[in-house]
C-alpha cells in the first residue's frame, strides 16, 4: 500500500474541525518572537516607547534602536528648580569662631565691663571654680557648713582628727550605730552602709547672728540620725531616702529653685574640709560605715 493511500486513509479518521485553541497548547505556545532577532524568548520585554516584542539581550532602547528614542530622551529632562526659601547651610552651621570675634570685637569697642560672674572669669582667664564661689546675696550651703563645723569645733568631740580617736571608740561607734539605724527594710543586710545624717534647718529669716546662735545651740551627738542605705544605690537615691526617714522636705526633683535644693557634705578626710557629694556617684564609693553626712539646702 503506497504512503498517499495511507495519508488518504488516515484523515477520514481526524476530524480537523476540532483542533485545540491556542490557549489549550501549553507550553509550546509559550514565547514571543523579538522583533529584532526573531530569536524564541519565553520571557520577552516589551518597550514602553515603541511597542516592540524584544528578548532580553535587546530590550535597552539604544541596543535595538528604538523608534521612540526622542520620548525616551525627553522624559529625563528638567526645567530649572525655582530658587529654594530653605535656611543655608551656613544658617544650619554657624562658624563660632567668627561670631565670638565679632563679640569681642564689640566688647572691646564698647568700653563694657564684665558685669555677671561668667564674663570675669572669662576676662581673667579663670575657669574653674571652688564650692562656694557664688554671689553673697544667696543662701549658700557652703559657707553655711563651714560656720557650722567653725562654732562646732571647739566644743563637739566628734569635729576633732579620726586619727586622734582611738580603734575601740571607732568600733563602739560604729556597733550604736547599726543597732539603731533605720533604713528601707528591703535591703539586704549584706548591702548596708551605715551612716550618721545631720540636717541642718535654715530659716530666711534668721540673721547672721540668730543663725550663728542656732549653729551653737546644735549638739551633733545627740541631734544626728543613724541611717543605712544600699550599697547598690547612687547618692541621689540615697539622699531621697534619707530626706524621707528623717521627714525632711525635699523637692529636689520637683523644682528649679537652687535655694531649695538639698545638698549633702561629708567632711574630706585629708583636709578636714567639707565637700558636696555628688547625686550621680555609687553610695560605695562615696560614703562608708561611721561617716556623718551633713544636708542642707542652698546653692553650692
């Protein structure tokens, strides 16, 4: 039997009226031809300018010469930005050092003198400052405490060198001391330092006189208050404690009135002088067992 016999034969049995939709060929209708090579690519680009099918070797606009070159072109460009009301940089980042030369520039022209505390120590080159180089005209816990421990001196034992105590004195001082403490309960006994508080009270009113006679009437042995505090803790923390066991208002935290602040001193054991703690330091490396703390409020 020849081959057109079978061809002949073969197509009485196909009914060609039912051949597969393009969408029902599946991957092998998958694909377009680029329009520049007519290479098969299963994933083709097509260029938003001018519409053409291109593979991915030829979908930059230069590689296939685009016909939409000029709209390519021309969506990049600018027209000229209007001039910005925006601060300069020079605005943002002053030179300082021009503007102080402009100052002193104008303080030396001007003949002025220095009135507040800040411009004569920077017209004398001076820049640090000792507790208690403050204005007279305040309340100053400083100078307060020295007249204090000055009137206290020659009468209270306490006030004399700790060289000059002797070792069992400084035990039995320090056994009253724990026994009678008083203390936020939570904290560990391994925790505790163990201190003596004085507060000492200022009315606005007192003169230098009647204050002079109140500071002689004050007996630290019998007017100062055994306290512990935790170890663990900064000075401030301790000072809000302490300020809250012996009921001594304190606002420190409340208020921007520096006469009203509380202070603490402690007296520096290599000069016998007094010296602010400051409220940031650890109670560990700021106080120890026995040490008696002064608080009182003003300026520093």
């Amino acid at each position: 039997m020849s081959g057109a016999t079978i061809n002949n034969i073969s197509n009485l049995f196909i009914d060609k009226s039912k051949k597969p939709d393009d969408g029902e060929l599946g991957i092998m209708n998958l694909g377009k031809n680029c329009s520049f090579c007519s290479q098969l690519d299963f994933l083709p680009f097509q260029c938003e300018f001018c519409n053409e099918i291109f593979c991915s070797d030829h979908r930059n606009v230069e590689i296939h010469k685009c016909k939409g070159l000029d709209k390519f072109n021309n969506q990049y460009s600018r027209s000229p930005s209007p001039p910005s009301n925006l601060p300069s940089s020079k605005t943002l980042f002053p030179d300082r050092e021009a503007h102080k030369r402009q100052i002193d520039a104008a303080l030396a022209t001007s003949g002025n003198k220095p009135t507040s505390i800040f411009e004569k120590a920077a017209a004398s080159a001076q820049t640090q400052f000792r507790v208690g180089d403050v204005a007279k005209t305040t309340p100053n816990a400083f100078k307060k405490l020295q007249r204090f421990l000055q009137l206290q001196r020659s009468k209270s034992s306490l006030l004399k060198s700790k060289s000059s105590k002797s070792a069992s004195a400084k035990i039995a001082d320090i056994s009253l001391l724990k026994k009678s403490a008083k203390g936020d309960s939570k904290i560990p006994i391994s925790d505790r330092i163990y201190i003596w508080c004085l507060f000492l009270n200022h009315s606005k009113n007192n003169t230098s006189d009647e204050e002079d006679q109140q500071f002689k009437n004050i007996k630290i042995e019998k007017e100062r208050k055994p306290i512990f505090v935790s170890k663990n803790w900064v000075v401030g923390r301790a000072l809000d404690s302490i300020a809250n066991e012996l009921h001594i208002p304190n606002i420190n935290n409340s208020t921007v009135d520096i006469n009203e602040k509380l202070n603490i001193f402690k007296l520096n054991e290599s000069q016998d002088e007094p010296i602010v703690v400051k409220n940031n330091l650890k109670t560990l490396q700021a106080f120890k067992n026995g040490d008696i703390l002064y608080l009182v409020k003003g300026t520093i």
